[in-house]
C-alpha cells in the first residue's frame, strides 16, 4: 500500500524544485548579476550550484534548497555600506536588488519548507 503522505511531500517537493526552476529562467540573470557584483564569491558560486542542481534529469531537491538556503545566506549578510558601494561603482541597485531578490529566495524556499 502506498503512502500517501510521503506522495504528498514528494510531489510538495518537485512543485518546490519545477517553482525554482522556473523562477530561475524569469530572474536568473538579475540574481547572476547581483551575485557577481558582491564582494562575496560565494554566492556566486551558490548560484551555479543551483544550476547544476536544477539542471540534472532528476533532480536533488535537497541539493536545490542548500543552494537557495545559502544565497539567503549570503544576501541577508551584506552589509548596506558595501551595498552602497557597488551601487556606486556599478551603476546598479544593489540594495534593491539585495532586498527584492532575498524575499524571493525567502518564498522559494518556504515552500520546501512547507513540503515537509
């Protein structure tokens, strides 16, 4: 017999990876610029991470929320001054682009949170 709950949360769990995925194809290229524009190399590297997660045939939906959980990370750690500083140098809203970004990554991953 199968279980119906753990169907559920896998299915949860796809759905949470297929909004990534598709997330990615719409803001990717902001979120690459953004990321490329931090003092952080990390989070750059994060990103392709994703990538290469969303990318496989089947992919790991764990490996999906680790990179979305460190992009988080590394956005919500930069500091306004820095922010302020590319925003300076780049001609590019990084402060907006940090806030906006992040509360997205931030509904991304709730719902891997919500798909038990």
């Amino acid at each position: 017999m199968l279980n119906s709950t753990k169907l559920e949360a896998s299915q949860a769990r796809f759905n949470a990876v297929a909004g990534t995925e598709d997330h990615l194809r719409r803001h990717g290229a902001g979120l690459c610029d953004l990321l490329d524009a931090l003092d952080d190399r990390s989070g750059f590297d994060s990103l392709c991470d994703l990538h290469g997660a969303i990318s496989e045939r089947f992919p790991d939906a764990d490996a999906v929320e680790q990179a979305l959980r460190d992009i988080r990370r590394i956005l919500s750690e930069q500091a306004p001054s820095a922010l302020d500083r590319i925003s300076h140098e780049r001609s590019l809203p990084a402060s907006d682009m940090t806030r906006w970004h992040g509360a997205r990554v931030s509904e991304l991953l709730a719902r891997f949170c919500h798909a038990g």
